[in-house]
C-alpha cells in the first residue's frame, strides 16, 4: 500500500485505524509504537512516504473529553480529529457529538458525510455542520462512483458547491479501497480545476498536519 501511495504521488499519509469501536480499539501509545516500526520499514525498504498518527474515530458523546485525556487522537496531535458515524442515524445525535467536541476546542474533521444516508436524503444537514465550524471530508471513492450514485452525486455536489475541505483515500487495502491516488488528482483538476485539486488533496491536508488553521469560503448552500 505505500509503494502504491508513493508511485501514484502521495508523499505523506495520515493513518487512521478505526477507533472507538466496540470491536476494534487502540491504546494510543501502541498506535504510535505501531507507526514507528511502520515508518522503520519503510526507510529500511527505501519507500519515501512521510507517516503521521490519526485515527477515523467512531463519534460518540465522550470523544472530546477521550481526546483531551489522550486516550483518542487527533491527526499528528493538531486540533483535527477525523470523526466518523454509522451510516443510518437522523443526524441529530451526530450534530450534538459534533458540537461537544468543538466544545472541548477542537475542530472535527467529519469523514466521508457524502456516504451516510440520512445526509443524502438530506443534505442541508451539511449546511448546520460547516457553520458550526465542522470541517468535510469526502472519499475518493465516492467521487469516483465506487460507493453508489448517490454517494457519488453528493460528493460532486460538495466539491462544487464548496462544502469539502479534504479529499482522502479511505484506504483499506491495496486491492480494494487502495491508497492510489493520481486518478482522483486527475479528475478533480479536470472536472473542477487544477487548484481544487491542489486545495482538497496538497494544501488542506498540509495545513491539517501542520496544526494551521483552514479558512473555508462561504459555500454555495445546500
Ligand atoms: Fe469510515
């Protein structure tokens, strides 16, 4: 997978295991043990690809304080915590776990909305998360149309309307869900234009690692 990373032009990557799941967990000093060996292996296999800690946290009403404790952590210690929901929901238990994070001084990094049903039954919901202070993250896969239509066109419409601060692989393996990432480089700066592309895959997530803040334009409102 990071040889895939590399030849398809990523030169940094943010890892992110599920966390905060009743089956699967992490204690973040074995993360970062973890990832430490990892980035061994690849100076010793001479693979050029910079490792940073994260993980894709489940949300729940404890997050903020878990992360404050650090017993959950955000992406390379900044302020961005990526959060994650169940697919199925009515939004509005996600919007209160939202609002208790960005109450404890964080800024949450929302993953993949475009996938969750009751945003594309809804999208406005987005509309409440962006003012609130959320940033969006959308897949890759969905703007390539991997995860359905409907994925796919709120995932567009996102990029359009200016609702996405970050375009992420969502890797899972190097066969499905890969971390390759030249094609969506291509369509974004083909379909939208070369510095939406830059912005959403090169200087939002140098700015996220960099604990730098990230000013989004008013979006075009759902
Ligand atoms: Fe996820």
């Amino acid at each position: 997978m990071a040889r895939m990373a590399v030849e398809s032009g990523v030169t940094a990557l943010a890892v992110t295991p599920h966390c905060n799941m009743r089956y699967r967990n992490f204690h973040v000093p074995s993360l970062v043990h973890r990832i430490g060996r990892f980035r061994e292996m690849l100076y010793q296999f001479q693979i050029p690809l910079k490792l940073y800690t994260g993980m894709e946290i489940m949300g729940s009403y404890d997050t903020g304080e878990r992360l404050r404790e650090g017993t959950l952590a955000t992406l390379n210690g900044s302020r961005y915590p990526l959060v994650e929901f169940h697919f199925t929901g009515n939004g509005q238990e996600e919007t209160e776990i939202l609002d208790s994070i960005l109450r404890f001084g964080y800024r949450p990094i929302v993953a993949h909305p475009e996938r969750y049903l009751y945003v594309q039954e809804d999208p406005e919901l987005l509309n409440t998360w962006l003012e609130m202070g959320c940033l969006l993250q959308i897949n890759r896969g969905s703007l390539l149309g991997r995860f359905g239509q409907r994925a796919s066109v709120v995932a567009h419409a996102m990029v359009d309307r200016g609702f996405a601060a970050v375009v992420a692989s969502d890797a899972h393996s190097h066969i499905q869900r890969t971390p390759w990432m030249a094609d969506v480089w291509e369509m974004l700066a083909g379909d939208f234009s070369p510095s939406t592309a830059r912005r959403l895959l090169e200087e939002h997530p140098r700015r996220i690692l960099l604990d730098q803040e990230i000013h989004m334009e008013s979006p075009d409102w759902f």
